[in-house]
C-alpha cells in the first residue's frame, strides 16, 4: 500500500525523535527505509 505524506511525517519524527534521544544507537538508516 502507498504511504501517505503525514504518516512519513509521523514515521520520521520517530525516528529523528530516537535518533537525538540516543545518537547513533538507532540503526534504522534512511536509504534502508527509502524504498522508491
């Protein structure tokens, strides 16, 4: 299924959240989730 702007929104303030609660212990790398 197609996913929408506001949950790639939702998606990566997750991830940009986890990412500057803990720096580098997140290993979910962008060009991993990028999948176009």
């Amino acid at each position: 299924r197609l996913i929408s702007d506001k949950e790639m929104q939702g998606l990566w303030a997750k991830v940009l959240a986890g990412e500057a609660n803990s720096p580098g212990k997140n290993r979910e790398r962008p060009e991993k989730v990028d999948k176009r």
